[in-house]
C-alpha cells in the first residue's frame, strides 16, 4: 500500500513537471506572435492606384505585379493577356498563362484564348476589326475556331433590312422607324434622325425642340445630354406613332422638368402639352377628361379654382376607425412605377420606404401609413450615396387603395402639389390661395440623369433631390364615420450643385399630417371667453369695490382703474385657464376615446393659438400672485401683549447709589415666540410642493402618461423601442399636465384637510392656540381700514408662569372650571374680520408712525438712546391702545360684533361700512389666513401649473420643467420669508435676528 502510494505521487509530479513545460514552451512560442500583432499596419492602397502592369489583390488589399506578357484588366482586380498574345490556362483568378501567337495569326479571338488571322486592322486590344456595316465571325456554325476571321456585310435589302448590332457580332433587323420613313437602314435627309429613331421631315411635328433642364432653384439651366438625345425622339414616336413608352418617357421628361408649362418655349412639358391638345379626338382612361388614351396622367388641369374641387369636392368612399370590430387604421398606398426610358416596371405598394429617402427599421416606415398618426421624418444623407443608390430615376403614380361595401377593391388617384412647378414662369402652387395651385400625379425622388451635359456616363453636374415630401389627409367637416377627402402629397425638390459629393450633404424629410376644419372649434372657443370674460369683468368690479370699501376712500381715481386692472387680470387669467384645460380635455378625450373617427388633432401651426391663450393665463396669473406677494409683504400687524407686571422689586438706581422700587417687567419673550411662529407660517400650504412635482413627474416620466399626448390613436401608456414613436402634440401634452397636476394636488388637499389637520398636526389653529397660551393677541390690517384680529387673551390671567401653575390652568379649561377663550363672555369665537373706523384709523398711524420712524430695530444698535426710548414709549403706547380699544374704552372708537350677511360671504364686501365705530365679524373659518400662502392655494396652485406648461411648451421637455417650477417655488419662499421677517420686524420691533 505504501509502495503503491509513493508511485502515484511520483507520477502526479511527474505529469505535473510536464505540464509546466508544455504551459512555458507555449507561451514563448506564443508570445512574440503577440508582440509582432501590436505593430500590425501596412500601406493604403486603392486598386486605381496600381500600375498598368499590376493588379489590385481583393484578398491582400495591395497591388501585385502581373505575370510575363500580362497587363491589369479593365477592373483592375486581374490580369490579362498583352496584345499578340492567347490565354492557354485561366483557373478563375489572376494567375493566368499567356502564350504569343505565331507570326500568321497575330489576332486574338474576342474571347482571348485563341490565336486568328484578321482580315483587316487590328483594335488596341488585339482583336480582329471588320467596317461599320460587317459583323466579326470568328466560329463555324459547330463553334470550331476559323483559321481567319471573316468579315460579313449585312444584308440591308428590302428582303431582309438587317444591320450590325453594337457589338458587331450579329445582323439584327433595322429599326422600323427607319424602314416606315425610308425603306431601308439609313435616315438620310431631308428625314430627321434623332434618339436612333428616322422621322419624316414632312409631318406636323414641331421642328425646333428645347433639350434644356430647368433648375429654378438655383436660378439656372443648361442643355441636358439626356434630353438632347432622347426628348425629340420620344416626343415624336409618341405623337406619330402613339408609342406607349415613348409617351411614358416623354412625360418622364416633364416631371424631371417639374411639370413647369411656358407657352414660348417647346421644351418637355411643352411637347407633351402638344400631343395632348392634338390627340382630343382620342377617349379618356376610366373616364377622367385629363387622362388621354396612350399618354401618362401628367396633370388636373390648368383652370382656375380646379385644386380646390380636387380635394374637396368628393370625399372618398371609404371610413376609417381607430377601434370597435370594423377597426380601419391603416392607408394602403400602392404605386405604378416606370423608369426613365418609359418602361413600366410594377405595381408594388409605398410600404417599406418606397417614397422615403430616410432609411429605418420597416416597422417605423410603415407608421407613416397609420391611419391618424402624425408622422414626421427627417435625416441627412450624404450626396455620395444618393449618387451610389439612384443613377437613374424611377417615377411614381401614387393611389390610393380602398375596399368599397361590395369588397370591391378600387384606387383613388393621389394628387400632387410640386412646389418647384412654374407656369409660365411663376411658381403658382407656392401662392397661399389654393385657387391658383395646379396639380400634378407623378413624382420621382432623385434625379441624376437630367444633370448631365456631356456624357450619360459622367458625373452630374447638377443633382435633382426631393427632400420634402408631405403627405396631407383632410377630415370631411361634420363625418361622423370617418370621411376624408382625396389626400394631397406635397413635394419640394432641392437642386443640388455638385462640386465633391464625399463632403456634400442634403437634409430630407417625410411627414404625413392630419387635418379638420377648425373653425368650429374656434368659435366655440371665442363664445366661451367672451361669456367667461364678461363675468371676469363684474368679478373684478365686485373686488374693485370691496377694495375701496374696505381702504375707505369713496373717489375713484388712478389708483383705483390700476387696482381694477390689476383684479381684471387675475379673473381674466382664470378664464383663459379654465377655456384652455378645457380645450385640451376635449382634444384628449374625444380623440384618443373616438372609434369612428370625427375629430382630428390640430396640427402644430393651429395649436398657436392654443400656445397664446395658455402664455396669457400665465403672464396674468404671474401678475395676480406678485399682487398677492406685495399686499402679504406690506400689511400692519402689531402683537397686543395682555400680561401684567406681576408686583414690585428693588432695583438700584444708577448714578444714585441707592435701590429703589419697581415694577416687574413683562418678559418679551412670549411676544417673540409668537411673532417667530407667525413667520413661520407665512409659506405654508396645503399641499407639499416637493411631492408634488415629483409625483407629477413620476407619473408622466415613467409611468408613461406622457405617452397620451402623442399625435397618434393609441391610448396606451407604453410604447416598445421597435414602435415608432409620432411627435407630441403641445394641446395633449397641456392637457395630460394640466390634469395630473390638478388631481395630485386636489388630492393633497382634501388629505391635508381630511386627515392631515385633524389626526397629526393643523399649524394655522395651533398658531391661534399658542397666541391664547401666551396671551398674545394679533392685530393685523390688510388694507386701511379692514383687517383681522386674533383674540389670543388667556383665560387665566396670566402666561408668564411656571410649569405647574401652567398645566394646572390647562387641566381647569379642560374641566370647564374657567370662562371660555372667546372675545364674548362664554363663546368660542377667537378670530375675527374687523372693519375699522376712519377715526381709529388716524389713531393708529398717529401712534405706528411714531413705533416705525426708523424703519425697525435693524437702526436700534445705531440710534440714539433717546430714538430707543421713544420707540419703547410708542410700542407700549400701541399696546395700550390697542388693548383698551378691544376692552371698549374708547367710547368714540368703540365697535361691535356681528356676523356677516351670506350674501357678504359669497361676494367677499362687506355693505355696511364702519363709520363711527368699528365692525368685528365673526370668523369661524380663519380666515385671516388669506394674507398667508395658505389662503391662497388655488392661486399658487394654478401659478406653479402654468409655470410647467409654459416651460414644457417651450422646451418640449417634462424633467427641465419639473425642475425649474420647484425652483422657482423656492426662490419666491425665499422672497416671502425674507422680505416678511423685515415688514414683521418693523412693523412690532421685534429684532429681526430673533425670527428664524
């Protein structure tokens, strides 16, 4: 056993041993492998940079010699035989075998593997040349190779009328506009020869052809290569011959020209419009009067007032409907194709990017189809590869597809409005009354055919691109099934001068836009702010007179029209709020909700009017809340101190040396308790700012609300990435904000009145709780004349007192052992409105002007003694004043206490004016709180809303108006506390250091 253990680690170490040999010898084998792959690089090469003896090796990406008698082939990635020399081996690649052929049999035949003696010239490549007119036979029938080539000369007779063919290998029939004009193979004069056609000179075909390409936009035009050799011959093949390409191509031509008519020139449109009015006598196609037997439906017409019959006079008779079983969302749009020579290639639907340039996942394509989906597309793409991708032009007769009751399948033509048209000379269709458009069928996306001068072959000068197109859908006014009028594609074409098409660019966009009259929409708009706008007017007049009730002045001057103005502007604010989230919730519900469509959205032009009423709720709901800030930043409030002096003390007398008796001072501390606590609550509101905007932002951010204000018919909340995602609607996205933040904070208020103030904390009735413990009363004037009181006159006597003493007074009232804290002898009622006599009045400046000469205890530190003590005076002067004047004492200025008319309640005026005592109403709902935030939530609420639409409006962006909105709430609490703790400390010198 131990034996047996010992050779087992023997040879665990041995096979260890081995193991980090191999592991080493493999590194190093492996590591200047890596080493000589970090300095990897080699020269750039391009296969036009290899010399003619060289060819461009596809697999090493450099230039590699040719072998012995070769030479680079036409491509440039092979080799091939020099002249005189034949190819014996060839195995697919550039490695080939080339042998000279024998002094007799210098030529080589066309394929190069053999050796042929030429009956006369040889070419630069070395290969056999017959005359024009002969074709090369270089095999017998059975394929053997001839020992000489042969040169046969076509038989161009009446028997026969055959010519060589471009590569001269076959006789080939003549063309037989040659043979109809002349009877033979050649166009000789006076006959025209024009695009390899034969025309006879002696028909009614107009002689002088313009082969000139407008470029409008660049203010340019210069003779086109492509027209000049083909636009004759497919104008005449088509008028002479009815040929249906040549008309197709002939018409191509005029699209490529942008449908532009001039009565002087013979241009393109210029031939076509000639066949057209000289082919009257042929029938129409499906019975459409611009629709000629033989030629394309180029055009609608050029009569005045025709575009607007076009698209509005026949709706289309088919519904569409964003849900329920006869659910019908999606436009199928097919397209009869040709290419530039008038062939026609298929019937093949738009789907797919067909009309669109911008390339994407099909699935975001194909959204531009849907039904109600406002689409909007846009890229840039270099000049280069719209060179690469569209040498040629393919044209386009867009339809419309649609299944009638009988599931009958029929196409509706598609009309066109081409920006870039002129009739004679004027861009008509650029004109804003639709009476003067004229519209058009086909349409094309690139051209870079008619931007050649020269030579077909060449690079174009010019480069024709579509980079708007619109597709536009009109709702029937009233439809109730989902009706829509004929669509209309509007395309502009941009021309692009070529100088480097690697750093030229051109930007391209596709939208498709949904359209309805709203012009009932905006009278029902226009009824609702004026209703609500006259009411505004005798609310603010109502205020208006409150106001001068309770500041006492009878007159009305210029303070009075800007306090009118003033109170007009937050009322008129509340009406353009109130129209507007109107508005939106109509758009958002009836559209989203809707199965057979009867209402569209406004597109982003008519929502401007929407923009300028939620701008002018705001502007004035900022002016109402800087109103409001001023008046709560500007009001008297004095602190009426009911504690006595609870006995005498002996106090030295300074400078005297003696001690001498008197009375206890009041402590000032309850009296800055109570004004810290006051100013504490000057910012509180009923809701919390913070949740609020978070909540909101939740909401709309993550879990997708913002998804409802989507230009499309989904009334989901989400949408997975593949999905196109259509552009917002600024009215759904107002709508959608408007609404979440009003539930979130109407939520938060009911909480806040429900269970907030009742079970966990109610800081507004604890404040009038801690002026009774302190026995501290408030008087506070919001205007001149009309203000609030809180009785704060403790039950007990006295405030300033221990602990003991202080819950035992606390368990008496608890026990009823005491009067109860009320104003009037056994009644509750602490909190008043007071509506203050003009006597009183005067009284009270007299007194408060002498307490606030030096603007506050801010000046105490650097005033005179003797200023100090004559604003100690006033304040205690104030104190007793104002404490006298609530027992009664001041029988000229006394008042009485009443409770308010339902009618004053509602209106917010009080009727019977004070004039010679004062008026205390009850007020049970605390309503001294109206110069506080708390009193004004509605505002501020509705501020804090306009101030997130208005910057969502602007920036389109729900995380930067969150952001700003809670920042602007913090910079005007800031505003408020620290110009409040300023007022409040001049206005009962209490040191402003003691208000945190």
């Amino acid at each position: 056993m131990v034996t047996g253990g010992g050779g087992a680690r023997e040879a665990m170490a041995s096979w260890s041993t081995f193991s980090v040999a191999v592991v080493t010898v493999f590194f190093l084998l492996i590591l200047p492998c890596f080493s000589r792959a970090q300095t990897l690089s080699f020269p750039f090469r391009q296969p036009e940079t290899c010399g003619h003896n060289q060819y461009f090796d596809i697999s090493a990406l450099s230039c590699v010699r040719c072998g012995a008698n070769q030479r680079q082939d036409a491509r440039g990635t092979s080799c091939v035989c020099i002249p005189g020399f034949q190819m014996i081996a060839n195995n697919g690649g550039p490695n080939i075998i080339c042998k000279k052929c024998p002094e007799n049999m210098k030529g080589v035949t066309k394929d190069g593997w053999n050796c042929i003696s030429c009956p006369g010239g040889l070419t630069e490549e070395g290969k056999c040349h017959c005359p024009t007119g002969h074709i090369l036979v270089e095999r017998d029938v059975n394929g053997t190779v001839l020992s000489q080539a042969i040169c046969k000369l076509c038989d161009e007779n009446e028997n026969s009328f055959t010519v060589a063919n471009a590569l001269g290998n076959r006789c080939i029939r003549c063309e037989p506009t040659f043979i109809n004009t002349s009877r033979s193979c050649a166009c000789s004069e006076p006959n025209i020869l024009t695009g390899g056609l034969c025309f006879s000179s002696t028909g009614d075909f107009p002689p002088r052809v313009i082969s000139t390409a407008r470029y409008g936009e660049l203010g340019m035009s210069f003779i086109s290569e492509w027209f000049t050799k083909y636009l004759q011959s497919a104008a005449a093949a088509c008028w002479v011959y009815a040929n249906l390409t040549s008309c197709q191509a002939l018409g191509n031509m005029c699209v490529m020209n942008m449908n532009s008519y001039d009565s002087a020139t013979f241009d393109a449109c210029r031939l076509f419009q000639f066949v057209f009015e000289n082919t009257a006598g042929l029938r129409t196609v499906h019975s459409v009067s611009f629709w000629r037997q033989n030629l394309p439906w180029l055009f609608y017409g050029d009569q005045l007032g025709l575009a607007p019959q076009v698209l509005s006079a026949t709706p289309l008779p088919t519904n569409f409907s964003f849900k329920g079983q006869t659910q019908n969302t999606k436009m199928k749009f097919v397209a009869a194709s040709y290419d530039v020579r008038g062939n026609f290639i298929k019937w093949q639907t738009v789907e797919g990017g067909v009309l669109q340039l911008c390339p994407d996942t099909e699935t975001r394509l194909n959204a531009a189809y849907s039904f109600g989906t406002t689409y909007q597309q846009n890229c840039e793409i270099p000049i280069s590869k719209i060179l690469t991708d569209f040498p040629t032009p393919v044209f386009y007769d867009v339809y419309l597809e649609y299944t009638d009751e009988n599931q009958h399948q029929y196409i509706w033509a598609v009309p066109v409005l081409n920006l870039n048209l002129q009739h004679n000379k004027i861009f008509v269709n650029k004109d804003s009354n639709s009476g003067k458009w004229l519209l058009t069928r086909r349409i094309f996306l690139v051209d870079a055919l008619s931007g050649r001068e020269n030579d077909l072959g060449s690079q174009p000068r010019l480069v024709r691109i579509a980079t708007q197109i619109s597709l536009s859908i009109h709702l029937v006014p009233n439809t109730k099934n989902g009706n829509i009028y004929p669509p209309l594609i509007t395309i502009a074409y941009s021309d692009i001068d070529i100088k480097d098409p690697d750093s030229q660019s051109v930007k391209i966009s596709f939208s498709v836009t949904y359209e309805m009259n709203q012009g009932d929409a905006h009278v029902q708009t226009d009824i609702a702010l004026g209703v609500l706008g006259g009411l505004a007017v005798l609310s603010s007049l109502l205020k208006t007179a409150g106001w001068k009730r309770r500041i006492g002045s009878p007159m009305i001057d210029l303070q009075t029209v800007t306090k009118f103005l003033v109170y007009y502007a937050g009322d008129l604010a509340n009406v353009f709020f109130i129209t507007t989230v109107g508005t939106g919730l109509y758009w958002l519900i009836f559209f989203k909700a809707q199965k057979s469509v009867s209402v569209l959205l406004p597109m982003p032009a008519q929502e401007n009017r929407f923009v300028t009423y939620v701008a002018c709720a705001f502007s004035l709901k900022a002016l109402q809340f800087l109103h409001k800030l001023i008046s709560q930043i500007t009001i008297d409030i004095f602190f009426i101190d009911w504690e006595r002096p609870k006995g005498k003390v002996l106090k030295a007398v300074e400078g005297e040396g003696g001690v001498r008796s008197a009375i206890v001072p009041v402590s000032i501390w309850r009296t800055y308790f109570v004004a810290n606590e006051w100013n504490e609550i000057q910012t509180v509101r009923k809701i919390n700012p913070l949740f609020q905007v978070l909540t909101v932002l939740f909401l709309l951010e993550v879990v997708g609300f913002k998804n409802l204000a989507l230009m499309d018919s989904s009334s989901s909340l989400s949408r997975s990435p593949p999905s196109y995602i259509a552009p917002y609607s600024r009215i759904l996205r107002y709508a959608v904000s408007t609404i979440l933040w009003l539930v979130i904070g109407i939520i938060q208020i009911v909480f806040f009145a429900v269970f907030y103030e009742r079970f966990i904390e109610d800081k507004i009735r604890q404040f009038v709780d801690l002026c009774c413990m302190s026995n501290i009363s408030v008087f506070l004037l919001s205007h001149k004349c009309f203000g609030y009181y809180i009785h704060g006159r403790s039950v007990h006597g006295h405030a300033d007192t221990n602990m003991e003493e202080m819950n035992l007074n606390l368990k008496r009232e608890a026990e009823n052992l005491c009067s109860q804290r009320g104003l009037v002898p056994n009644t509750e009622g602490q909190t008043f409105q007071i509506a203050i006599s003009d006597q009183m009045r005067q009284h009270y400046d007299r007194i408060h002007e002498t307490l606030t000469r030096k603007n506050g205890p801010a000046r105490l530190l650097s005033s005179s003694a003797s200023t100090f003590e004559q604003s100690i005076k006033a304040y205690h002067t104030m104190n007793k004043f104002l404490g006298s004047f609530i027992d009664h004492v001041h029988k000229e200025m006394d008042y009485f206490i009443k409770d308010k008319l339902l009618l004053e309640r509602i209106l917010g005026v009080e009727f019977m004016e004070p004039m010679e005592k004062s008026i205390f109403y009850n007020d049970e709902g605390y309503s001294f709180s109206s110069v506080l935030y708390y009193g004004n939530e509605a505002t501020l609420l509705i501020y804090d809303l306009l101030f997130f639409c208005v910057v969502d409006l602007a920036c389109q962006n729900f995380i930067l108006a969150a952001f700003l909105t809670y920042l602007q709430q913090e910079i005007f609490r800031f505003i408020r506390n620290t110009v409040g703790q300023k007022n409040l400390a001049s206005k009962t010198l209490v040191d402003q250091r003691f208000l945190i």
